[in-house]
C-alpha cells in the first residue's frame, strides 16, 4: 500500500516521552505533528498543555520542525525535536541515518542512538555554549530566594549566565535535596530573568555518579515567559552545569548525566551530555524516547 502523504497523516495524540530514565520511565512530554496547519498544532498544544513539535518536509533539509507551547512559539526545543525524529525514523525514515531537520534557530542534524538502547532514542550536537560570571551575583540572592522559595543554602557558589541560545541563570546548591526542595514562584523568576537577561534559572547539585560511571548532576529549571512554571527537561541548557563547575575550578569534564525535575532526590527525566570539543563550545545532548 502506497503510504499517504505527509500533510494527510494524522498527529499523535499519544505523548511522546522524551529524555525518559533508562527503564523507559518518567521523561518530559511531547505530542508530534506530521503535517497538518499551524493552527491545528497551536490548538493541539492548548488542548493538552503540552508542546507540540510540528514537522513538514523541507525541499532543502528533508523536514523543518516548528515548536508550541500552550501559549508561545519557540525557536528550538530539544525535547521535542529528538522526538519528533524518533516518531519519523517509526514513520519510515531509515533508522541508522541521521536527519537535519531545519528550525527556526538553523538547520538540527539528529543522530539515532546505538541499536542496543531500549527504548530507543536520539542525539543533537548543541553548539554555541558559553559562560559568564555576574559582577555582584550576591546582590541577587534575594531575589533568587524569592523565586525558589529557599531562606538558606543560596550562598555557597556565585551564580552565573550560561547555555547556549538561550542562557540561563545557573546556580549550583551544595545539596541534592535543596534543589528538590525549591518551590518556584513563576512570577520572582521573571523578575529575575529581566534583571539578569536570562531565560530561567536553573539549580543544581552534584549528586555522585550515574550508573555509567560518569558525572551525575541533580537539576531543576524554571523557565521565564513560557506560560509553565517548571521544565521538567533542558537539553538545550545541558552544558551550562558543566561550564558552570568548570569555572569553579573542578577540573575539565568530559561527560555527565543529568537527572532533571521534580523530587527531592531524583527527578523525572534523564539527559546525556558529551564534550564535543577542547574549549567545551559544542557538546552531544542525548536522550531516550518512548511514543
């Protein structure tokens, strides 16, 4: 039977579940769009408070990807872009090739991840990385009290920018359960975000190793101007940690995991993150994906 084409496919209704643990558990949800118009993404994201990755094939790329939230469009979601690629290697794309998939923040190449990881799953070079001390980072401690809802434990290491793209406020605890113990007010971060130029404040903890024997970083972030008050995944904020560490003197890393969201002492999803280069600019985010 001769396949339909793109633009009459329908869309999952079924989340996908990107950045899951290695059991196929937790991840952050997507829904992905395989054609359709604009405006049937948009109502499918308020519909079901999730974002949704749109995807329609491209004459220069193969496939370019658009992303919605309930209320905004951003340039580029990680979560949703290695999802959207393994619900197109299910839909027929040959599953040992890579896809670039054009966005809005430039063309994205995909790679699927070794064959012997179940669930399956997908990788994305993010380039671009970078970190900048704040001058009187200690006149933000109010604020950042304010915004995580924490009175101790803030005033430990000097909070920084660093991300790519979008930049992110970071600040790293002494304590893996302080970060699960922060209660975001949506309305202090964005304070804090405007003072600082930020796109969300992002808190972690280094949290022993991850079964893989690499660096296993416990991490929360709080978005600014996205309509939710927690991600529960930031692969496009992956290095920040590890720029951040780095600069504090902890010597060069060369990969970690990074166990993201809610919880006192874990979180939701799973993110890998692999140097990619000496001055630590362009690092390999990968992640697992259950549809």
């Amino acid at each position: 039977m001769t396949p339909a084409p793109i633009s009459e496919r329908p869309a999952s209704e079924r989340p996908a579940m990107a950045f899951c643990r290695a059991d196929g558990s937790g991840g952050n949800p997507a829904l992905v769009q395989l054609g359709g118009t604009e405006a049937e993404a948009r109502a499918r994201a308020a519909l079901h408070g999730a974002e949704v990755t749109w995807l329609q094939s491209d004459p220069d790329t193969g496939w370019r990807s658009r992303f919605f939230l309930p209320t905004s469009e951003i340039t580029l979601c990680l979560h949703g872009l290695l999802a959207g690629a393994v619900r197109l290697w299910q839909n027929g794309e040959p599953q040992d090739r890579a896809l670039v998939i054009a966005t809005a923040a430039g063309p994205q190449t995909v790679s699927p991840v070794p064959a012997d990881h179940r669930p399956p799953g997908a990788a994305i070079r993010l380039a671009g990385n970078h970190h900048r001390p704040i001058a009187g980072g200690a006149a933000l401690r109010p604020d950042i009290a304010a915004a995580t809802g924490l009175c101790a434990g803030l005033d430990a290491f000097p909070p920084a920018l660093a991300g790519a793209a979008r930049p992110k406020l970071v600040l790293r605890l002494e304590d893996p359960a302080l970060v699960g113990r922060a209660v975001p007010d949506p309305a202090a971060v964005a304070r804090l975000a405007g003072r600082t130029g930020a796109t969300g404040l992002y808190l972690y903890a280094l949290a022993g190793q991850a079964e893989n024997g690499c660096l296993c970083i416990r991490a929360r972030h709080f978005p600014a101007g996205l309509g939710i008050a927690e991600d529960p995944a930031t692969g496009g904020a992956a290095a920040a940690p590890l720029l951040d560490l780095e600069h504090q003197g902890t010597g060069r890393i060369e990969a970690a995991v990074i166990d993201q969201g809610p919880g006192i002492l874990t979180g939701t999803t799973s993110i890998g993150v692999q140097r990619l280069d000496p001055a630590g600019t362009d690092w390999l985010v990968s992640g697992r994906v259950t549809i």
